[in-house]
C-alpha cells in the first residue's frame, strides 16, 4: 500500500526534530508568526491540561455542545490509527487533502528550522481550525501546559485541568506539586478553571496560581461534586441538581470526567440537552473500549475482549477498580509498555484482578519495553507470565487455555493504536 501524502510530509518533519529535547515556546512562536499567528483567530477556546482523563472529557464536552447546535473544533494527541484524528475540525476530522495542503504550508513557513514533530504539528492544527468557521475549539495539551505548544492562545473562554499524577518526571518533574505548577501553566488572568479532583498537593499549587492570576475556580469538592445513586450520575453545583445516566465511556473513573465536562457546560449554560449528550453520546477510543467485531475477536469467539491505552500508575488503579466491578470471569492481560513509564507502578493494581499477563513489544516502536522485560516486571508485582512475538499470537495462546477468559490488552495508547489500525478501526 502507498504511502498517504500527508505521510510522507509527516515524515519529513521528524526529521526537523532538535536532537535534544528542550521544553520551550521559542520555536512554535516563531513558526506561528511566520503563518500570521493563527492562534489569535480561534472560535471560543478551552483549554485542557491534566495527567489523565484529558481526552475522555474533551469527548464528553464536545458530544455536549454539539448536542446544543454549537460547531466544535478539537485538537487532541496521540492520534491511534492515523495523524487525521488529532485534528477535528467543526465536528469533522481533517481530511486528506486538506492535511496535506496545511503540513506543506507549515513545513515552508518552517524554512528548514529546528522544531520538535509535536510543534509543527500543533502550529498545523491551529492554522486550519483559525481558517474553519465554527463557534469552539477545544485544545488538549500534550505534554504538562506552561510550555506546552498549545498553551498559545492568550485568552481562552476556559480552562479545564483533570487529575494530576506522576508522569513524564523527565520534562515535568519528580513531585506532584511540580507537575501541578507546569499543567497550571495553562491558567490565564481573569480566565476561570474547572478543576477535576486532585490531591492536596496538586490543589495547592493550582489555588496558589489562581489567587496570582484572578482566576474563578470551579472546582470538584468545593463546587461541584458527582457520584453514582441508584445507576444514575448525580451531578450538582450552586445551580442544581443534574439526575442523569452513567456515562457511556465505561469505569468509575469516567464519572469524575463527567462531572469536569459538566461542569464546564454548565459555566457555560448549554442547556438540559447538552448535559444528556455529554455522558451518553461521547466516544473515546481505546478508554475500556470492548472489541466485539474485526479478525481478533473472531480469532477467539469465547473472549470477552478489552482494549485500553493507559499507561501510568493512575490508569492502572483506574482499570483494575473497573475490571473488579465486572462479572466474574479469568482474567488475562496482554500488555506493551514503553521503557519511560513506571511500569511496577501501572502494573501492580492491576495484579489484584488479573492472574496472567502476556508481555509482548510494541509494533514499531524504538522506546518498547522488550516482551521479556515486561514479563519480568509483572513477575516481580506478582503475575504468573508468558511472553509473545505479537498481540494475535498471545490472544490466541490465551484462548487455547481459557476459552471463555476476559482479556485485556493494555499498557500504552501506541499498543492501542497498532491494535485498532491492524486490527479494527476507530470510528
């Protein structure tokens, strides 16, 4: 199969990527000028940063607007199956053509200047929703918010900053109250902040930066709270109460996702409609995503068969209090991580719900963790192990000795990715 357009472009600006990884703006303010700095002519921004549920809340704000009439840019990162899905522009994904044309402009108004793949990329994605008409954008960082590509925009319509963890120690710090102050970094003067839950140290650091900045904070325990009653989401503020159904993106983590995207379309009063859409209508692939069609699951019929891209220790005590909510079943993993994460500390809760894990490395990835290497540290937090040359080979395997077993694969967005590309689109 030839290679897309917009590939080979891609391509081509891997290799602009400063050969020392250095957080700084200097590169993306110079590019923006260059292309008449887009980012001042964006409809309605909102502004994401937080360690997870990032891009599940995005989805349940913009299934809320949309379900209000609202036309809604997103720009969102890692893509899974293709670049196109970062890039969302008034409720549809860029299409080739016009991926390819806005990668080429940039890549000239680049003029063969250092600049990190996400930079240019980020600059692409603001540059076509700056020339879309629509009446949102939402923006999720990639990496922390102060330095971040996308914290650009001088004065967005909202913040948003879901739950901090430890992550990304190398660029953002070692402590929860350093990596605060960077995602922090996405507040603006006079600008108000939904703030998800958070550890009292993170809340400390993003009150503190409030008080400097004059910034309204709408925040979880203080402001808002929700919780399940009777199979319904309770949501509340000052305003009210909200009696709506469990969000469709599966775990009990997604209820306080929820209640940030509820929140921020309650400050912005989109009405009963959107707060329906928001929890029933948003789609997120790879977050306990269950694969029902495609050559995997017909490769083991019996399978009840999961799919999830988290990667840190936050995610994995996500997973594993989801997986002990579901029925009864044997439960195996099949994972792939990368060699930056903490991977005894993603793994080891899950060691509580899954008796088996399948290492395996992850397809075309130079920063893999080997198959035996995670083996090997799933060993060590208590799993019985095996390994496997790929995902269908380890899939297989498992069903052979447990046809009936539940099986996630798990442990990186790029394992998520490689599965959904090979094996079953995302829609």
């Amino acid at each position: 199969m030839s290679q897309a357009r917009s590939d080979v472009i891609l391509d081509r600006m891997m290799a602009l990527h400063p050969k020392v990884m250095d957080l700084v703006l200097d590169r993306v303010w110079r590019l923006l000028d260059a292309l008449g700095n887009p980012q001042n002519d964006l409809p309605g921004v909102i502004h994401l940063a937080g360690t997870n549920g990032k891009g599940s809340t995005q989805a349940m704000i913009r299934a809320g607007l949309e379900a209000a009439g609202k036309s809604v840019h997103a720009y969102t990162s890692p893509h899974l199956a293709r670049f196109h899905e970062r890039i969302r522009l008034a409720g549809t994904l860029i299409t080739e053509e016009a991926l390819s044309a806005i990668l080429d402009e940039c890549y000239a108004a680049n003029g063969g200047e250092q600049i990190t793949y996400f930079e240019i990329t980020t600059c692409a994605g603001l540059l076509a929703m700056a020339r879309t008409p629509a009446d949102f954008t939402l923006l999720e960082t990639g990496l922390g918010g102060r330095l971040d590509a996308t914290n650009v925009v001088e004065k967005p319509g909202l913040t948003v900053i879901t739950p901090i963890s430890i992550d990304h120690e190398q660029f953002l710090g070692n402590t929860l109250a350093k990596i605060a102050g960077e995602k922090a970094g996405i507040l603006k003067r006079g600008v108000p902040c939904v703030v998800g839950p958070q550890p009292d140290e993170a809340m400390e650091v993003i009150e503190d930066r409030a008080r400097a900045l004059g910034c309204e904070l709408i925040a979880h325990g203080q402001h808002w709270h929700v919780y399940e009653e009777r199979g319904r989401l309770i949501y509340q503020d000052e305003t009210g109460l909200l009696d709506l159904p469990l969000p469709n993106l599966p775990g009990e983590h997604q209820y306080q996702n929820a209640g940030a995207a509820l929140a921020a379309l309650r400050h912005l009063n989109m009405g009963e409609a959107a707060y329906e859409a928001a929890v029933s209508e948003a789609y997120w692939p790879a977050r306990m995503q269950r694969l029902k069609d495609g050559p995997l699951a017909e490769a083991a019929p019996g399978v009840e068969l999961w799919l999830d891209g988290g990667h840190n220790p936050a995610a994995g005590e996500a997973l594993a209090k989801h997986l002990s909510g579901l029925p009864k079943r044997p439960t195996y993993l099949i994972c792939g991580m990368l060699n930056t994460k903490d991977v005894s500390g993603y793994m080891r809760p899950l060691s509580e719900q899954a008796q088996h894990l399948t290492g395996i490395s992850i397809p075309g990835e130079a920063a893999t963790l080997s198959a035996e290497d995670t083996a090997k540290a799933a060993a060590n937090v208590g799993f019985e192990t095996a390994t496997a040359p790929d995902v269908a080979t380890a899939l297989t395997s498992i069903a052979k000795q447990e046809p009936q077993a539940r099986v996630l694969i798990c442990g990186s967005l790029y394992l998520a990715g490689y599965v959904l590309r090979e094996f079953a689109l995302p829609e």
